[in-house]
C-alpha cells in the first residue's frame, strides 16, 4: 500500500470564502519523495498540516502506512501518533539542548544504550559527529537544518514533512543541502513530502511534483513531464518559462509559425496554442526566415533572445553563448517537435508524432 494517501480531502478554514485545500487525491509509494510546488496561500502548509494532524479535514480521508489517520467520519489519530516527522523552515531547534540532545528528544521510548546508539548513528549519517555537544546556536545554518533532519528522522517516522527547509539558506548552500538532504532521504529510504515555492528546488529534490494551485493538485508528475507537458495552462505559466505560440486548426493538423502540427483528436477546437520552453527552440540566421531577433541578454551562461514572430508574439529563446546574433537578425526558428505540449482553453490536447 502508499505510504501516504490522501482521498479527495478537503479543508476550508471557518469564515474564509474558499476553501484552502480542495478535494486533493494524492497517493505516495514508500521511499518516494514528493515535492509540493506552489506559490504563496495555494494550502501547502494546510495540507502538510493536515497529513501530520495538526487540522482535521472537513472532507476526504487521509491514510499513513495503510492505516486511516483521519476521515470525515469521525476517526482522527492524534499528531504524535502517526508516525510523521516535521521539518520546519526555520528548524524549530530547542536552544537550551545540544546537538545530541535535540535529536535524542523524539526516543524518550529507547533504553539510554539505544537511544546513545540512535543518535550516534544520526549524527554519522548527518556529518555531525564533530558538533554533537554545540547548542544550537554555535552551528551554521546548514549544520541546523541538519540537526532539524536528524531530530525528524531519529523515532523512525514512516513519513517525513519538510515545509519550505531551505528558505534560510544562502543561495550556494541551498544548493549543497538540497541535493544532500536528496541523498540522505534516499539512503534512509524514507518517505517524504517537501512543500516549497521555488520550482527548481522541487525538480532538483523530488522524484515527483505535485503542483499546488488555489488549493487544487493540478498535477503530479516526474519533474521531466511537469515541466515539458504541464497539464494546464495555469501549470505551464507557474512552472518554469516559455511561450504560448497561437495555432489555427485545418482538419487534423495545426498551423502556426513554429510549422505544422498533427492534432490527436482534429474534433476539437479552432484555435490552439503550444507551449515551447526557451531550451527547445534553436535559432539559425537565415536571410529567408519568418522571424526577427528583437533583443539579446548575456545570463552568464547562455543568451536569452526574444524573437518577433509573424503572429506578434515574442518567442523566448536561450542559446550556448556562442551561437551571438544581433538584435535585428532574421532567423530561422527550429523548435524541438518532441518537447511541444498543445493547449486548448485549458487543458493539454494531444499532437501526433
Ligand atoms: P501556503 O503554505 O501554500 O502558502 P497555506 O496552506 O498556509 O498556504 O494557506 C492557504 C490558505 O489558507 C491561505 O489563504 C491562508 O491565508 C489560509 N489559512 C492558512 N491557515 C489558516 C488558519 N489557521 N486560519 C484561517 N486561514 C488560514
Ligand atoms: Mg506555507
């Protein structure tokens, strides 16, 4: 069975007009990590709140490890005993505890040679070992956030929540953590779910993200598919860059100025439009081609070139940095047809190979 499951759970806070979790189906296999991706007030907080038994769900059931936690009938399993570790952003350390002691808080339950045992064994697969006797407030902040895991991780929780854990990190050592706490939630196979804003934080640590709008899961997927194949058109503009390029529909294929396109099913609508991401698109001078360099900007890595298409819409472009043309170039627009996704009103419509 999942590790976690959640079954149409719905929330909405008394007097609020909407609820902030709405009817979230979501089911979590055992040592998966999922991130939750979604901007600020769409109830990843909530949510995560309501897996550990901080809120109870008006509707919708919610099951850890195959056991029901809670439902709209009634049953509600109490925080601490659902076996669900919590990370929070700003880690939540007791300061009057050492390093040691923080994380042996969860093993009142262990004879003292266990839970020696226990903590030594965090502190090792956490590289704390050097620190175990600091207070909290003679570490860094990625020795805390490391404390704040270990302390989680120590009763071993069937389920660990980590609610936005690297907001308090510096940018470089936000990278470090979050492909250091990847890799010790691996090797500790545990479950997890991480509740973040930052997309690339999602895709960098999640084997699946599921992505939170207005309280609704709108998709969830491998990062790989969120990203190139959003489900809607709400997903594709909060996930990552790109342009929306018009299509007109004639019988089974569409037209547009990226060229044609087969449609799965040609009954639909008249208009379309595809989504290209910046990556997927390769610009070539051509003193024939349809589009025109608008601008250039050097990221540092690669340049971004906005391309005027006949169609009006600026097509945003990335290239290697040696691929260097002018604002005013006419190109030729090659887009990579396998990373296309086609959007009716909303949701996502199938293109032929
Ligand atoms: P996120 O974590 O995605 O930023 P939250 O889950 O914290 O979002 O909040 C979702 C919505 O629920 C927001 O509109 C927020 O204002 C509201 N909300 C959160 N907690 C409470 C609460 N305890 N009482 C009333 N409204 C709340
Ligand atoms: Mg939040």
């Amino acid at each position: 069975h999942a590790a976690i499951e959640l079954t149409q759970v719905s929330k909405r806070f008394p007097g609020a007009a909407e609820p902030a979790v709405r009817e979230v189906s979501v089911a979590i296999a055992p040592g998966e990590i999922v991130a939750l991706l979604g901007p600020s007030g769409c109830g990843k907080t909530t949510t995560l709140r309501l897996i550990a038994g901080f809120e109870r769900p008006d509707t919708g059931a919610i099951a850890i490890a195959g056991r029901c936690v809670a439902d709209g009938n009634g049953t509600f399993v109490p925080p601490e005993r659902r076996g669900v570790g919590m990370v929070f952003q700003d880690y939540a350390l007791f300061p009057h505890l050492s390093v040691a002691d923080n994380i042996a808080f969860g093993l009142g339950h262990l004879s003292s040679a266990e839970r020696r045992s226990r903590v030594d064994d965090l502190l090792a697969l956490t590289g704390l070992e050097g620190v175990a006797h600091r207070y909290p407030h003679q570490l860094s902040g990625g020795q805390q956030q490391r404390v704040a895991i270990a302390r989680a991780l120590a009763p071993r929780p069937h389920v660990l929540l980590l609610d936005e854990p690297f907001s308090n990190l510096d940018t470089e050592l936000r990278t470090q953590m979050r492909a250091e706490v990847r890799a010790l939630l691996k090797a500790t196979e545990t479950t997890a779910i991480l509740v973040t804003h930052d997309q690339q934080e999602a895709m960098t640590v999640a084997d699946r993200v599921a992505v939170m709008l207005q309280g609704r899961v709108e998709q969830i997927d491998t990062p790989d598919v969120v990203y190139h194949f959003p489900a809607t058109r709400a997903v594709a503009r909060f996930v990552g860059q790109g342009t929306f390029v018009p299509a007109r529909v004639a019988g089974d294929v569409a037209e547009s100025d990226l060229g044609r396109f087969g449609l799965e099913n040609p009954a639909g609508p008249q208009l379309v439009e595809l989504l290209i991401r910046p990556r997927d698109v390769s610009l070539e001078e051509d003193s024939e081609g349809i589009a025109v360099i608008t601008s250039r900007t050097f990221n540092g890595a690669e340049y971004t070139y906005l391309v005027q298409l006949p169609c009006g819409v600026q097509l945003l472009s990335n290239q290697p940095s040696h691929v260097d043309l002018a604002p005013g170039t006419r190109v030729r627009v090659r887009c990579n047809r396998s990373r296309l996704a086609a959007y009716d009103a909303d949701a996502r419509i199938g293109l032929t190979a």
